[in-house]
C-alpha cells in the first residue's frame, strides 16, 4: 500500500480521494494487526493456564503415590 501511495501521481484529478483510501485501508491492516495481537496474548494466557493445571494436576498424583508408598511401609 505504501508503494502505491508513494506511485501516485499528485496531478491526478483524484489524487486526494486515492491517498486516503489506501490510508483507510492501510489503517484497517493495523486494526487487523491489533486484534491478532489480542488474540495470541489470550491464546498464551489459555496456554498457561492449562501448563498450571497440568502441573497441579501432575503434583496431586505424585502426591497421591507418595502417600500410597507411605501408607504401604507403615
């Protein structure tokens, strides 16, 4: 898009209307940007959150174990 706004031709009777459609458009794929930003922070949240879970989960069970064996030698 910059490419193109850079190519235009400032005599162009419709010079002005081109530059800021492109700068809308050019606008929209920062809006674009933002929003997957958004999503991959919540997608990295969700991912931690699960990692914690699993290693909570992970903790119960060797917990669990180590009491059976406790419980077995006594």
């Amino acid at each position: 898009l910059e490419r193109q706004m850079d190519a235009f031709d400032i005599n162009d009777a419709h010079y002005d209307r081109k530059i800021l459609d492109l700068q809308r458009r050019y606008d929209e794929q920062y809006d674009t940007i933002e929003e997957i930003e958004v999503q991959i922070g919540e997608l990295q949240s969700q991912i931690r959150r699960i990692q914690q879970e699993k290693i909570s989960g992970d903790n119960i069970y060797r917990l669990l174990l180590a009491f059976d064996d406790v419980y077995h030698s006594a």
